[in-house]
C-alpha cells in the first residue's frame, strides 16, 4: 500500500531568498529554519525510496523523519523500550543509539 498525501498551499516549499529572520507581524512560516544537508549513501537511499513510494516531497520526509526520531529518543529517555512485530507475532527490538 502506497501512503499519499495532498500538500497545501502552506506546505510548499518557501524560496530561499525569504530566509529565516521574522518581524512582529510576519507570516510565521518566514522564521521557520531552512538547512542544506548532505546525506551519507544510506539515507540518500531511504529519500529515493520514499520518493518513490509516497507523493511527499523531500521537505515533507525531512520533517516526519525528524518527528518519528524524537518522539522515539523521547519515549527511550522516559525508560520506554521500543518494538515492532509482524503478522507473525515475530518481535523485533529497536534501539537508537
């Protein structure tokens, strides 16, 4: 199954020239932070992945990504322990590190 996804107007990408300084009044989407990162082999797998299997854009992956990952260390520090499991009842533990 495929994950699909609409985007809004307020989704879109921002051009850089708008940068990330705010004023008393402005759009607050202005002072959101805007990164250029340089993804390792293994990531830049993943994004090709997702690309392919969603209709989210690399902002989009960017953002859920960095959501799952601190909720996850979240729940961990909270003394959580994390797992997934299959149709089998097969368990696999996870661990961030």
């Amino acid at each position: 199954m495929t994950a699909k996804s609409t985007h809004t107007a307020e989704q879109r990408e921002l051009p850089p020239s708008q940068g990330v300084e705010t004023l008393e009044g402005t759009d607050e989407r202005l002072a959101r932070p805007r990164f250029s990162v340089a993804l390792i082999s293994a990531a830049a797998k993943s994004m090709t992945y997702l690309l392919q299997r969603t209709e989210l854009n690399k902002n989009d992956i960017v953002n859920r990504a960095l959501q799952v990952y601190a909720y996850l260390e979240q729940r961990q520090e909270e003394g959580y322990d994390l797992f997934l499991h299959d149709e089998n009842g097969n368990i696999e533990r996870l661990r961030i590190m």
